[in-house]
C-alpha cells in the first residue's frame, strides 16, 4: 500500500514546497492547511498523489476531521510533517503583545500538539512511523524583540523532545529541522502585519538566505532514511549567516 504524509502549514512556503518533493518521493501527500483556495491549487498542480484538506490546526473539531480523512484514504499513514507555525510581531518584552503571543503560542506548540495527538495512533500503527517538526533556530537561540517567538519555538522543541522519550521502544521516528534565516513570499510578511519593505529589510545584503526547497529537501532526507536511523535534530542554515546574531550582509 502506498505510503501517505499529512503536512501541516501545506498552502504556500516551506509546507507547499515539501509537499511537492514528497510527492516526487513517491508518497500520497494530504496538504492540510486554513487556506482552501491556495491547496486546491497545490493538488492541482501535484496531480493524483496529493489531497487537499482545509485544516485549522488551532481548532480541536477542524484536526479531528483532518485525521478521519487520512484514515478514509487508501494507504498507510507513515510521516507526519508539522510545519504550520509563524511568527508576529518583533516587539520586547515590555511592550508585547499579549494577543501575539497567545497566537504564537497556540499555533506553534498547541497546533503541533492537536495534529500529533491526532494523527500518532495511525503512525505507530504503520509500523514504520515518522514524525518530523519544522521548528527553528529561535528554539535555542534567544534575540531582542523575538520573546514570544522564541519561547513559542523553545517550548515546541520540548514538546519534540519529550514525545522522543515517551515513544521509545516504538516504532515512530521523532525528528526535528530547526532552520535558520529562510526567505519564503509569507513569513516575514505575516510577523509585520504585512509591511512589505519591513519584511524585506530582514534580508538586506544577505546573499542566497535559504529558500523553501532547501527546507523540503532536508525534510525528504530525514523521513526517507532507513526507518532505524533517526535523526534528532538538523539545523541549516545559509552560509551567510554564522549565528542567530552573526549575519554577514553584502554592501
């Protein structure tokens, strides 16, 4: 039976571009994202080996129906691709949003919780289940203005850690890519509330920032290795950049 990967955030950026590649890897990938209109497009774009699910991850109701249409499938569940995330705001803490935070919060650590409680039973099902997070570098890296961001990330890459613990002896892989400096059309556009110039500034002088299928390839790479090589954690990032504060910007 074919194998089947559910990917979260799938509408555009990192999620849209790992759809695609595990399409090309042979899976029947499930793109789950709010965005209906944007996945119809991918689907249609992908062809037979792709499904479009329109998915709220912050919604308890929206993810149950994400996982009774994986099970309605014909195939076997075996990787599960939590991207969805994002950032708002680059506020310190003394001004903070209360409201940028709670979404931060619920979109990246509780949306990466709903989607795996619901989809775990049908992983470790297969037999040869894998679970891979698209955190950050912010999951270990703290900079001004990133508060909510990065205690967002911190905690998700708790979460991911834990669940490694809690699932040993079981057949689920439990892996991590932690990216660092990615230039997608979306998601610094999204944390400045659509301010194109600011978001754009983010990037100034960097050459080549990482692009969204530098990001799905490391994904394909980790979930097709032999299901007894588990990769913890993969960070990447472009070579212009050292550090979370060590950038080098081109004149």
């Amino acid at each position: 039976m074919q194998n089947i990967a559910v990917i979260t955030g799938a509408s555009s950026g990192i999620g849209a571009a790992t759809a695609r590649r595990l399409a090309r890897e042979g899976f029947h990938v499930v793109a789950a994202a709010r965005r209906a209109d944007r996945l119809e497009e991918l689907v249609k774009e992908i062809g037979p080996a792709a499904t479009a699910v329109e998915c709220d991850i912050t919604d308890d109701a929206s993810v149950a129906n994400l996982a009774t249409v994986v099970a309605g499938l014909d195939g076997v569940l075996t990787l599960l691709v939590n991207n969805a995330g994002g950032a708002r705001g680059l506020d310190p803490v003394a001004t903070g949003s209360v409201d940028d935070w709670q979404w931060m919060y619920d979109v990246n650590v509780l949306g990466t919780l709903r989607v795996t409680k619901a989809l775990l039973p049908a992983l470790e099902q297969s037999g040869r289940g894998t679970i891979v997070t698209v955190g950050s570098t912010a999951a270990f890296t703290v900079y001004e203005g990133g508060g909510g961001y990065t205690a967002a990330k911190h905690a998700q890459e708790a979460l991911v850690g834990t669940l490694r613990l809690e699932l040993s002896g079981k057949p689920v892989r439990v892996t991590e890519i932690d990216p660092g400096m990615v230039r997608t059309d979306e998601f610094s556009l999204n944390r400045f509330a659509g301010d194109q110039s600011r978001a754009d500034s983010i990037y100034d002088g960097v050459k080549e920032p990482l692009v969204a299928d530098d990001i799905a390839d490391c994904v394909a790479f980790m979930a097709t290795r032999p299901h007894h090589v588990n990769i913890d954690k993969l960070v990447i990032r472009p070579l212009a950049q050292a550090a979370q504060h060590k950038v080098h910007r081109e004149k």
